[in-house]
C-alpha cells in the first residue's frame, strides 16, 4: 500500500473584515491566527477581507511575523468584480470560471468563520447578515468543512433568516458558542439537532492573543509613564460608537456614556496617586465612530486639570501591542468589549460598559459578572456607582481571575487544537484519496 505523501495544510479565514481599523475584530483575526500557524508553521493561510484583489499579509507568531495571504471578498454591487460573493457564486454554479477567491475555498482543508464574533444575527440589518452568511453559504456550497469559530448566535428578529442561519448552522463540521449564554441560544437555534461533538461550548479567541511591546519611541515613552510614580493604574476605554447622540438612541441607552467616562476617571484621580490611561480600541479615521476622537477629547479635559498624571495609548498600536498596554493596568474599564477581554485574559480586573447582551456571557465565563454595567438599564449615576465599586473590588476580582483567567486560556488552546484536527484530518482524506 502506498504511503499518502505530506501535504502543505490550507485554511481560509473569514469573518474578520476591517481587523486594521477595529482592534476586537483584529484580535479575533491574530488570535486565530497565531494558534494556527503555532501549529502549522507552514500552512497556507488566505484572509478574506473587504480589500480588492490578492495582497500579501503577516501574522505575528511568538512575536515573529509569518508571512499570509490576503484576499478581497465583498456582498457587492459591482457584480463584476471576482470579490463579489455573487460573482463567486455564479462561477461556483459555472464551474469555476478562474474566480481566485472560488479557488482558494476549493483548495482549503478545512474554511474557518468567527462573524466578527457577535455578528452572525439580523440585529444590525439583512445586508449584514447576507455579508456574514455568504462565507458559509460558500464553503458549504463547494463541499469545504466550515468550522464556525467561537461566536454568538442571533438575536434573530425574522423567522426567514433565523431559519436560513440554522441550516449553515447545521451543515457546519462544528460550531462553537463563546460562552454559555452564547451556547444555550446555539441550542435553541439547532434544537433537536444539537449535536454534543459537533456543537461546543468555549471560549473567545482572543483569551489566547499574545501581548507584544509596542515599537520605539511608542515603547520607551509608555515603559516611562507607567514607570514614573508608584500608585495603581486605571485604563479607560472610551467608545466614539457610544459617545455619540445616534449611538444612544441606536441601542436605547439610559444616560451619556461619555460624561460617565469623565465623571468616573475625575472620580479616580481625585485619589491620588491613582493614574489614568485612555485606550482606544477602534479607529475609523474621519469615521463618527472613532474611539481617538472621543479618547482625545477626554484626555484634554483630564490633563488641564491632572496634567502627567492621564496619558493617552499612542495611535498605530494593532492588537497584539494593545493587550500589551491593557495588561500593564490594575483595572480596567472598556465600552469595547474585546477591550475588555484584553483585560480578562491578562488577569487584570475590568469592568464594561454593556449595550447589548453579548458581554454578560463573556464576563460570566471567568466569574466577573457583577463587573457587567448595563447602560440601557443603568442611568449615569447609577452606572458611575457600579463601575467605581468594581474599581474597589480589584483586589476580589483579581484573585478570581488568577484563578479563572489561565483555565480559560487552556480552553482557547484546547480548542484551538480541534480547529486545527478538522483541517488536518481532511488535508488526510483528500491525500488517501488523491493516492487511491
């Protein structure tokens, strides 16, 4: 019998579009990333993202950059265009037509899919559900082993849609839930279909992206601030997406997420020697939504009054640098959810500024809960309250997560090596096959 020959394993990513301008979604992106290639060293890796054309990439594995592919894929008007998801399917339904990115799929042991993970729902309208669903729609198509990566399910507001994400859902060689809260709505989704060992349960990727420093001269002046007074260190995280009129009437929140913000970092330097550290973790340049803009702003306000005492992270830093900065605080507190799990999954203590439900179920994986403010509930005085009492429960929490924090980063590990056996397993298949 003949030996099947080694192959080069080839994995496709989606479900990370702007992971250079939204960190939570770069951090899903490197995170997935870095344990891939950690393990597979040589595998092919394309990205898809909302580029044009094939690009050159890299990850970043134990601090070294590795080379990737990028690949532009887009729900599209311009039908013409080989990105299109629509062009991609007329081509699958002609057999191919050269379309590069149809390719790519074809050639994948095994289409990875984490939906920007909490974006797999008709919360945010049908054209983005149709932009999350067509990578799936896609991989199952062409007959590739879909691995939806840990993620939430729904709300589903239309039963249509609902039932159009249960049947992915269903053709998927596995599909994982980032939490429990995320796991009991992936059954009510499946419901007598939930499959035990093909349904799961774990954790959100990026309980596993790597911290890296910052380069010079963003390095020195940070290791200089943070090095400079003796005292803790509190990281705020200020959403623009938040901080805005639009985005409080958008989810229906009680009171001014920025006034909080501001009230809650006077309220902590006002105790000296605390300090304050402003992160950013979403930069759309010129965008309504940036969190610089918003960051710059209350750090204005804060230095007249506080001077060296508030800093604010430098501009430019990707995700890998910016855990770097959250872990380096005694507690934080994020409008940006991965931000947060920054925070978390360096055992740092953290509290949120919630406006939806996906925050509970990741907090309460790692027993922080009750660090979770729910602005839509909560009026400013309210919120201002929660979050200072998580700030003196530091301590408590911090205990907890020195407990809970590397079990949950074993998980994303374990988890990850089930990614990585469903490619391998298929790269197998196709080989015995090809011999035969």
């Amino acid at each position: 019998m003949t030996r099947p020959r080694a192959a080069t394993l080839r994995v496709c990513l989606f479900g990370v579009p702007g992971a250079h301008l939204n960190l939570g979604v770069g951090a899903l992106r490197a995170a997935t990333l870095g344990g891939l290639l950690a393990r597979e060293p040589a595998a092919e890796v394309t990205v898809f993202d909302d580029g044009w054309g094939r690009r050159p990439g890299h990850a970043f594995v134990a601090g070294a950059p590795v080379p990737i592919t990028l690949h532009g894929a887009r729900h599209s008007r311009r039908y013409h265009r080989p990105e299109s998801y629509l062009n991609m399917r007329v081509s699958a339904a002609l057999g191919g037509l050269r379309n590069a990115g149809l390719a790519r799929i074809d050639a994948a042991d095994a289409v990875l899919d984490v939906s920007g993970g909490d974006s797999f729902s008709d919360l945010y309208g049908e054209h983005r559900f149709r932009t999350v669903a067509w990578p799936k729609r896609l991989a199952l198509l062409r007959g590739r082993p879909l691995v939806l990566l840990p993620q939430t399910y729904g709300p589903f507001r239309s039963t249509r849609l609902r039932a159009e994400a249960a049947a992915l859902v269903r053709g998927a060689a596995m599909a994982w839930a980032r939490d429990p809260e995320s796991f009991a709505a992936l059954g009510d989704l499946l419901g007598a279909d939930l499959d035990p060992e093909r349904h799961r349960e774990g954790v959100d990727v990026a309980f596993a992206l790597e911290p890296r420093p910052p380069e010079e001269p963003a390095y020195e002046r940070l290791v200089g601030w943070f090095e400079a007074a003796p005292g803790p260190v509190a990281g705020i995280n200020v959403s623009g997406l938040l901080t805005r009129p639009e985005g409080r009437a958008r989810f229906g929140l009680a009171g001014d997420a920025h006034q909080v913000a501001r009230r809650l970092a006077e309220r902590l330097l006002d105790r000296a020697p605390t300090r304050v550290i402003i992160v950013p973790h979403v930069h759309t340049p010129n965008g309504a939504d940036d969190d610089r803009v918003a960051s710059e702003r209350l750090y204005a306000t804060l230095a007249a009054r506080y001077g060296d005492r508030v800093a604010l992270s430098p501009a430019g830093l990707d995700p890998h640098q910016t855990k770097w900065v959250i872990a380096r605080t005694d507690w934080f507190c994020g409008m940006r959810m991965h931000a947060t799990i920054a925070a978390l999954s360096s055992a740092v203590p953290a509290a949120v500024v919630a406006y939806s439900d996906k925050a509970r179920g990741v907090f309460a994986s790692v027993g922080q809960r009750r660090h979770v403010a729910d602005a839509r509930r909560l009026g400013e005085e309210e919120l201002l309250e929660l979050l200072f009492q998580s700030w003196t429960d530091r301590a408590c929490a911090a205990a907890e997560l020195g407990l809970r924090t590397p079990v949950a980063v074993r998980r994303a590990a374990a988890q990850m090596d089930e990614f990585v056996a469903v490619a391998r397993a298929e790269r197998h298949r196709r080989g015995v096959a090809r011999v035969g």
